[in-house]
C-alpha cells in the first residue's frame, strides 16, 4: 500500500514538471518566433477592472455655469479673473461685448474659467460678492471607469514596448530587426496617443471649467425670467430705467422749451397790443338825432 502510495506520488509530480516545462518551451517558441521575423502579436486587453471603494480614489469631472447682474459687466469680468487667479485657476476665455462706446455699463461679458476641482464651491459662493447671481448649475461626471481602462493599456504597451526593445537588441537577422522596430514604432505611437488622452482626462478632473455670464442690472438674462420675483425684480428695474431715460429727455428738451415759450409769449402780447390799438384808433359812430 505504501509503495503503491508512493508511485502515485511521483507520477502526479512528474507531470506537474513536465506541465511548467511546455508551457515554458511555448513562451520560448513565442519569442524566438518573434525574432525570427513573424509578426508581433497585439498587446491583450488589459484584465478587470479594478473595484474603486475609496471615494477619494474616484475621478470626477465638475462642470459649472453661473450668471450675474452686475452695474458694470466689463469690471465685473476684471473681478472675476482676479477671483479666479487668486483661487489657482485660469481664464481661457473672455469676451466683452459693449453696446456703446461711452456707456460700458450697457454691454455683456462671457468668461470661461478653469478652476481648481476643490476650490469650485468656494468661488461659486464668492460670486454673490461681485453681483447677483441669478442662475448656477453644476454637473458632475464620474470617469474613473475611463481613466483605469487608460492606465491598464498604458501599462500594457509600456510592458510590450520594453520586450521589443529587448527583441531588437537580440535580433538574429536583418529581417527580424526590421519587423521589431517597425511593430515597435506602432505600439510607441499608440503610447503616446493614450497618454495625451490620459493628461487630458487627468487635466479635467484636476480644473473644473465655469462659465460665466455678466449682464447689466435690470437686463434679464438670454431665455427670461424663470420665476415671478425675478420677473417682477426685472420689471421694476426696467421701469426705473425707462423713468430715467425719460429725465434725460426731458433734461434734453427744457432749454428749447423754455425758450419756445418765451417766443410765444412775446408773439401772443405782440398781437394783443396790435388789436388795442386798432381798437382805441377806431372812428366813433354819431350819436342818432333825439326827436
């Protein structure tokens, strides 16, 4: 029974020998195919993904977008890139639009920001400091899925760019050198065009980017007023605006006003002086003979 124990024993590690051996003869065979000149197989895709637990861990990109009613948009976009330069951010982009040379005050401004992805409530809420902010919407998007399936095929090609290397060191012929080097080239491209990607992606979920629309006071933002304060605020304040162009004009006018009255009233006395005259000038009838 012992021996009989013993046999099986051996023969079951005998063949697990023989089982690591063909599998390193097949990796072998692979390689030196390789640098005999065959083609370079593709990288495989890279395995699961990774379970993300820690919320710390997960890439989100933010984006935002706000408007404000400000007395002068283009020192209000001044402020804003100010705001958003002392928080670690960026302006990419800001366009002012002036409705009349001499009045600034009635024209727009647009920016678009990059802020830090930490920073973004802290100067959405220092936005109520530079006017009133009438509409604020955030969106965020969770990419980590994304950003895992980049680094696993980054690692990968890193992993086939390095065997290459070492195939073309090893390299038996000119054929097999050429064949490696020019599979090498591909998988160096592909390298560097999900790296790119993969800045990009790492660039937005670092700064998220806000959109920023400056109006003059009492000017309702592009769509209207969603509610009835707002509606009323903007009507009133519409109001006020047109009481005041209208003491404008009417600034405007008095002087001649004044000055048309003035000359009626000389032409009215004129003419009332000329028709005393004629009056008190006139011939007296006789007085009809008493009988």
């Amino acid at each position: 029974m012992r021996r009989l124990l013993g046999t099986a024993v051996a023969a079951l590690a005998v063949t697990v020998l023989v089982g690591c051996s063909g599998s390193g003869s097949d990796s072998g065979s692979a390689e030196s195919g390789t640098s005999s000149g065959s083609a370079v197989a593709e990288p495989g895709s890279p395995g699961a993904e990774p379970a993300v637990d820690n919320a710390a861990d997960r890439q989100v990109v933010k984006t935002a977008t706000a408007s404000l009613a400000v007395s002068d948009p283009a020192h209000g976009a001044q402020r804003v890139s100010e705001l958003v330069e002392s928080a670690g951010g960026r302006v990419d982009e800001r366009t002012e639009h002036t409705a009349s040379g001499e009045d600034r005050s009635e024209g727009t401004a647009d920016l678009v920001v990059r802020v830090p992805a930490d920073a973004l409530t802290g100067v959405l809420a220092d936005l109520d400091d530079l006017g009133d902010v009438e509409d604020v919407s955030v969106s965020r998007s969770d990419v980590t899925a994304a950003a895992v399936d980049l680094d696993a095929r980054i690692s990968a090609l890193k992993t086939s760019v390095s065997r290459l290397q070492a195939l073309m060191d090893d390299a038996a012929s000119t054929e097999a050198l050429l064949a490696a080097e020019k599979a090498l080239s591909e998988r160096q491209e592909k390298l560097e065009s999900l790296q790119s990607q993969r800045a990009l992606l790492a660039d937005q979920v670092e700064l998220s980017t806000l959109t920023v629309h400056l109006h003059p006071v009492g000017v309702a933002p592009a769509g209207g007023p969603s509610g009835f304060l707002e509606g009323l605020g903007t009507g009133w304040a519409a109001l006020v605006s047109t009481l005041g162009a209208a003491a404008v004009v009417l600034g405007v006018l008095l002087p001649w006003l004044a000055v048309g009255g003035l000359v009626t009233a000389g032409v009215l006395m004129t003419v009332r002086l000329a028709r005393r005259r004629t009056t008190s000038e006139a011939p007296v009838p006789p007085a009809p003979p008493t009988g």
